[in-house]
C-alpha cells in the first residue's frame, strides 16, 4: 500500500466510505471519486457530462469484464483437467448476478450504495452492479495486479465455496437445455410481456416444450425471469415423470 493513499485518505472529502474500504478490503482508495462514482446509482443521478448522467453504468461494465477475466484465470489454474464446459459452468455461477448480489450484502458493500428512497425491492441487481463497478473502479485505480489480488484473496479465497459450488447444480436453464438437446426435444424460452416502467420493469418468459408451455416467471432482468421459469418448468416436469420417463 502507497503511504499516499494513506494520507490522502485521512483528508479526503469521505473518511467514512474510505474507512469502510480499509475495513472490507485492507487497502485505502487512492482516487477517492472512483468509488464514490461506484456506489452511485443511476436512480439518484443527477450531475451530466456532454448528456451523459454519472452513475456507476460505466464502471460496471468494465468491472463486469475484469471480473470475468480474473475469474476464468482463476479456475483455467485451479482446475487443469477440467474441460471447458465445466470451466465456463463454474466461471457463471461465480460471476452470476445472484451471487454477485449475495457477496455484496455478505461484504457490506449494498450498506455503501447511493441509491433512491423508491425502495430496494424495485432495484433487485443494486448489489451485484455495485460489486461490478468497485471492481472496475478498483482496477481504475490500482491495475490489474493490484485488482487480481484483491479480487482473489479477498473474495474468492475468503468467500467462495468452491467446492459447494462444483456439487450444486442450480442452473436450471442450463439443465433443460442439456436435456433437450440430448433428448431432442423442442425447447423454447419466450419473453411474452413486459410490466412496470422505468426501474420497476419487469420481464415475463415462459418455458415452451414441444410447443407446450410449462412454466412463466417475471423479474427484472430477462436472465432471473428465464432461470426463474427454468426451475418451474424442472420441477413440474420432474413431478410428473416426465423427465425422468424420458431420460431413463
């Protein structure tokens, strides 16, 4: 750590999320607007740059690719012999917004969110995006190294449950997928309808097989309605044999 930020930190403008990033992470942000910028969101943006509105967007999504590069080093190292399915499986379960969502609360980062008093229920990813842009803020700020480091020591190492997450298999868009293709069945994920505006947007999809609908679920993002669906569809068809019938 650069004796720098150190000092700067004890004169910056926001001692307290300074302090609460020594607290979570062990180091003190060099460029304190970087993170400030991270944890504000779009809901409570105000300030434009050439019509553009400040919010953490941006960050997120370079964070969202840093992430996914660390990750994937990551298990291609830890992992040399699995193929590249299994590398990709894991890397998703890793990087998904659900437990991006669940590491951002279990870190106290969603208590560091600038966001609208409208209600946390209408902004179901606010932790996961605030995750992607401290990732990206923090490779802004201190590189890649730096980045990895902290990405690895901190979080995966002291977080993840690699071995919990390499048993469970939750991905239930994935799974009917697989057993679809090897099963030639006709499997189809529909979106039929949008409710909401603005941040209470909602997406309905609908599980269709062999052109017989199963299953609709809504959320806020078209990936969480369809993993959402997905688990309906798999658990009825489970229940009515019908996988099973068809799979034995």
């Amino acid at each position: 750590m650069l004796l720098t930020d150190t000092v700067k930190s004890l004169f910056s403008a926001d001692k307290e999320l300074s302090q609460s990033l020594k607290n979570i992470f062990g180091f003190y942000p060099g460029n304190i607007f970087l993170y400030q910028l991270a944890f504000k969101h779009k809901s409570v943006s105000s300030e434009t740059i050439n019509g553009y509105k400040l919010s953490n967007e941006r960050l997120e999504y370079l964070g969202d690719a840093i992430l996914s590069a660390v990750i994937a080093d990551f298990l291609f190292k830890k992992f040399p012999y699995k193929n590249e399915g299994f590398l990709t499986e894991m890397r998703s379960r890793i990087v998904s917004r659900a437990s991006l969502n669940k590491l951002s609360q279990k870190l106290g980062l969603d208590k560091l969110i600038n966001f609208s008093n409208d209600g946390r229920s209408k902004f179901r990813s606010l932790g996961g995006d605030a995750f992607e842009a401290f990732i990206g803020a923090l490779y802004l700020d201190k590189g890649f190294r730096f980045t990895r480091k902290i990405i690895i020591k901190r979080i995966v190492e002291m977080h993840i449950d690699l071995e919990n997450l390499e048993k469970n298999d939750y991905n239930f868009k994935s799974k009917l997928i697989e057993w679809a293709q090897k099963e030639k069945q006709q499997l189809d994920f529909k979106m039929t309808g949008e409710t909401g505006e603005s941040y209470e947007k909602m997406y309905v999809v609908e599980v269709v097989v062999n052109e017989k609908t199963y299953s609709s679920a809504k959320d806020f993002s078209i990936k969480g309605a369809e993993q959402l669906a997905a688990e309906k569809a798999w658990n009825i068809m489970s229940e009515s044999g019908m996988i099973n019938q068809v799979t034995e």
